[in-house]
C-alpha cells in the first residue's frame, strides 16, 4: 500500500465516523442502508489497515 491509498483509505474511515456521528434521526430507509454501510467500513477499515501493516512489515 502506497502513501497515497493510506490517505484516501483513511479519509473514507474519517467520513464513514462523521456520517454516523452526525447522522439524522429519520427513518428514511436509503439513511438506513447508508448507516449500515458506514458501520461496515468503520469496521472494516481498520482490519484492513492492519493486515496491509502486517503484509508490509513481513515482506
């Protein structure tokens, strides 16, 4: 992983937190649907942060 996807993978980490901090209290389903893929990626992105760090460290 280059410099470059770190940051923007990153940035997506720091939108998907932003989205569910700020995320309004309708029932509207798209929010819904939304919400749970923002709950993946800030789930997810860490995981795979972690395991680029663990593949670069082993190299």
């Amino acid at each position: 992983m280059n410099r470059i996807e770190f940051f923007q993978v990153l940035t997506l980490w720091f939108v998907a937190a932003t989205f569910l901090r700020s995320g309004s209290g309708n029932s509207n389903p798209a929010l819904v649907v939304m919400a749970f893929v923002a709950l993946g990626l800030i789930y997810g992105i860490p995981v795979y942060l972690l395991v680029e760090l663990v593949d670069h460290i082993a190299e």
